[in-house]
C-alpha cells in the first residue's frame, strides 16, 4: 500500500515526466508531436508495399490488417527499449535527488499508453476508410490494454533494474525483442501455421494481445476472454515479483548506474 | 521512532563503496573474470553517531572526499548504509544539485514545475509558489522562454529560486552557495539566514568556511569517515584550519 501512497503523493512528478517524454522527444522538429504517429504509419506503408510482392498475401484489408497489429507494437517496443534504459539514462538524477525510482519506468508505459490511445483513433479511422465499421466490440478493448499496460510495466521493472548492473541487456534485449517481432503474428495470421508452432504462438503474451486487438478492431470477434484473463492473472503475479526484485536491486542504483 | 524534538537520527552508520581496478560492467567481463575480480571495499563512513535537532542549521565540514557528501546522501536515501541506520522525521528536501530535470527545449515556467515535481510538490502547491519563485529568479520575460537560451547564470538562479522556493522540514544542501553574480549571490545567502532563523532544519555542506560561520551555531567536523569535532560553529572551524588549513 506503501506504493500507492508514494506515487500518490509524487504523481505530479508522474505526470511532468509523461508530458517530458510525450512532448519533448520531438520537440524542435518541424512536425513535433506529430512523429509519433508518423513513425508507425510510415513502417506500416513498408510492410503494406513490401510483404505483398514478396510473398502471396490472402488477408482480406491487409493494410487495416497490419495496422491494428503494428500500433500495439510499437506501444509494447517503444515502452520496452525505453524503459530498459529509463534508469541508465536518468543517471543524473539518480545520484542526486530522491524520488521514488519506480516513477521512471511508470511513466515510459504511461506516456506510450498515452501515445497509443491517440493511435487508437487512426486505427478507427483506417477501419472506417477501409470500408469496415465500427462494432460494439470495442467494449473490451480496455481489458486488453490494462493486460498490455501490466505486462510491459513488469517487464521493464526487471530489465530497467538489471541494466544499471549489466549494461548488456539493453543490447540483448535489443535482439529478442527482433526475435520476437517475427514470433508474433503481425505481418501474418495464426491460421496460416499447424503442427507444433502453434505452441510458439500459445505462448507467446504479445500472440494472443495482437490477436485480441484484432479482434475488436478488424475481425469482430469477442476476444478470447479466458486466454486473456489468464494474462491479465499472470501479468499481475509477473508485476508483483519484478516490482520487489526492482526494490531490492533498487538501493545501490545510485552507487552503479 | 524518533523523539519529537530530533529531526534527523543516524545511528551506528558504516558506509563502503566498492572499488574496482577497473569496472566490470558488461557480460564478458562478468564472465571472463568471474569470482576471480576481487573487489576492494573503500570505507567511507566508519561507525557514525550523530543527532540533529529539530530547527537546527548544522555546517558539515571536512576535507575532499572525508565523507561529508556521503553523509548527506544516505540522510536524502539516495544511498543506503551498509550497517546502522538513517531516520529522518519530517517532510525532507536536498539541494545536491540545481536543476535537477530541467529539459532545455522547455521554457523556464514549464522547467519550474518540472523541477519541483521532483522534490514531491503537488501542482497546486507549485502553482502557489510559482510567482514566488519567478519574482525571486528576478528572470522577468525570460521565464516564457526555452532554458537553453539562458545563459549559465541565468539558469542556476533559475534553479536555485526553485530550490529555495520548496517548503521543506529538513533541508539538505550540498556545496551551492555560490550562485550567479554578486548581487543574486548576497540575496541568496540573506535567504538562507532567513531559513536558518526559522523552524527548518538545514544541514549544510560548504567549504566557505565564513558564510558558515554566519549561518550555523553548530558544526561537525569529519575526518576519514569518523566525526572528528562536533561543537560550536566557530570554534569547530578554528581547530579544523589548525589541522588541515
């Protein structure tokens, strides 16, 4: 409960630090704030142009398609290589003002949600546009974006941790998470596979995420709710440990980092 | 728990720091060396005692790397003893370094909040002091501007009217008596007296023995990670100058 009542008293903290990192990454360019949603649309008009020439694409609106796999993506990478780095790169102020540590890594997801939920409306423009509608399924879609939320936040309390006493894993992680951007289905479906890489996916947390944002974005489906609630179980079981082990390694951040 | 009356208790405090020939910080060396890389340990604080009242202004003083930044350190729980323990009672706040978060593309009224959200102000109580702290910067128009347009002065008073600005119980404040030019540097130091004189406790560390001495009735003095002298302010510095002046 401790937590709690310290990110209660520090949220404006929280929130000067979500707006720094939202506003400020591009601040001094000419387009701004408005990068953050180029970026993504831009790799989207690469997969769209690309991956039809050079293999048979038989999804139907592949480019809606991606998109609704890309977006969650880029929230979930963009939170993992930021946060891994969240308290390397706040060096500075690590050694030299007390603030609750957590603050750092809270507010990398925080601000990519943030970035995300604007990009939920360009997703629904792109369905529209694509002549698909707008269904009533996207009354889950706040489930699956708490799961995503607590999932990655565990995620980089561990690695955020870690990387103030091995500096490598920033580099490895780096590399798995391009392992991993093949492992799930993105630029194909789950149905063009049988046999045991099935299991691949079923493992997978970011497999069944990208699937269930399909769902309520492009296919018109309830998500699969057990699968999800499973997640939703695991990520808080997975939050709870890696926030303790994010205590504990905690202490001597200021005499390592 | 603490005494009403204590503000800051450190009790049986020992502090290492860990010295490497050279850092193993990545993988391979982890690896390659092994348990082999034998770590040296560098005892900073040895065995501290110490009581700080509540209202106090305490000189810290002491020769470079006696341990005196160490000291004040462990007190913000930026570091944490090896043996003994830190309390603190009351709501605390450390000057260890000015500016802390400014971003250079913000302007100096964004940076304000920025900088004092760290310190665990709520927006309400920034926007309380915000005129406050804009009036004492005497930064005038400059304020809407982004800070990387100031010049160095400009934005140290910047960050120190900030600083000063922040209510706090227990402050900490470590080496940053010398701000801007003379006349900012004159309104500072008469701001600090004005703390001094009243219900805060402030703990100072500073080489400038004679603003010290203006400042604080009490001064400790550390040598080698032990407390060498612990007394009245002048008479703390006058033995101090015989040993190492």
């Amino acid at each position: 409960m401790n937590f709690f009542k310290e990110l209660y008293h520090y949220r404006e903290l929280l929130k000067t630090n979500v707006k720094k990192d939202i506003r400020g990454k591009y601040k001094g360019s000419f387009l701004g704030i408005l990068w953050s949603f180029i970026n993504p649309l831009l790799q989207v008009l690469v997969y769209a142009l690309v991956f039809p020439y050079i293999m048979k694409v038989e999804t139907e609106n592949y480019l809606i398609f991606l998109i609704c796999g890309i977006i969650p993506w880029t929230w979930f990478i963009t939170s993992i290589s930021q946060g891994t780095t969240s308290i390397t790169n706040n060096a500075n102020l690590i050694k030299k003002v007390y603030f609750p540590r957590e603050i750092l890594p809270i507010s990398v997801v925080t601000s990519g949600l943030v970035n995300f939920l604007i990009s939920c409306i360009i997703i629904l423009i792109f369905v529209l546009l694509g002549g698909l509608t707008i269904s009533w399924h996207l009354i889950f879609l706040p489930l699956i974006i708490i799961v995503q939320y607590i999932f990655t936040l565990a995620l980089i309390f561990v690695l955020s941790a870690f990387n103030v006493y091995v500096k490598d894993v920033e580099y490895i992680v780096a590399f798995i998470i391009n392992m991993l951007f093949y492992a799930t289905p993105i630029l194909y479906t789950t149905e063009m596979f049988s046999g045991p890489i099935l299991w691949l996916f079923r493992l997978n947390p970011l497999a069944h995420l990208i699937n269930a944002y399909r769902d309520v974005f492009y296919v018109h489906h309830i998500p699969n709710l057990i699968n999800l609630s499973i997640l939703l179980g695991v990520s808080i079981l997975l939050v709870v440990i890696c926030y303790i082990i994010f205590k504990k390694l905690e202490k001597r951040f200021a005499e390592e980092v | 728990m603490l005494k009403d009356n204590i503000a800051i208790k450190i009790t049986d405090v020992t502090k290492t720091f860990k010295l490497y020939s050279d850092k193993p910080n990545t993988l391979k060396e982890r690896l390659v060396r092994g348990y082999k890389n034998k770590t040296d340990y560098r005892l900073i604080l040895n065995d501290i005692n110490l009581e700080i009242k509540k209202g106090e202004t305490v000189a810290l003083i002491g020769v470079n790397g006696s341990g005196k930044s160490t000291l004040l350190k462990l007190m913000t729980k930026i570091i944490y003893p090896n043996k003994g323990k830190v309390e603190t009672n009351g709501k605390l706040t450390s000057l260890l370094e000015l500016g802390a978060g400014f971003h250079p593309d913000f302007t100096g009224r964004e940076n304000i909040y920025f900088n004092a959200s760290i310190f665990g102000l709520t927006k309400k109580e920034i926007d309380k002091r915000v005129d406050a702290i804009i009036e004492f910067s005497e930064l005038g128009d400059l304020i809407d501007s982004p800070v990387r347009t100031y010049s160095s002065g400009q934005y140290m008073r910047l960050a120190f009217s900030v600083a000063i600005n922040v209510d706090a119980e227990i402050l900490l404040i470590d080496e940053i008596l010398a701000v801007g030019d003379q006349h900012f540097q004159e309104k500072c130091f008469n701001k600090l007296e004005e703390l001094a004189s009243s219900e805060m406790t402030i703990v100072i560390v500073s080489h400038s023995l004679e603003s010290l001495k203006k400042l604080c009735k009490r001064a400790i003095w550390i040598h080698e990670g032990k407390i060498a002298m612990d007394g009245d302010c002048s008479k703390v510095v006058e033995e101090y100058l015989k040993v190492c002046g």
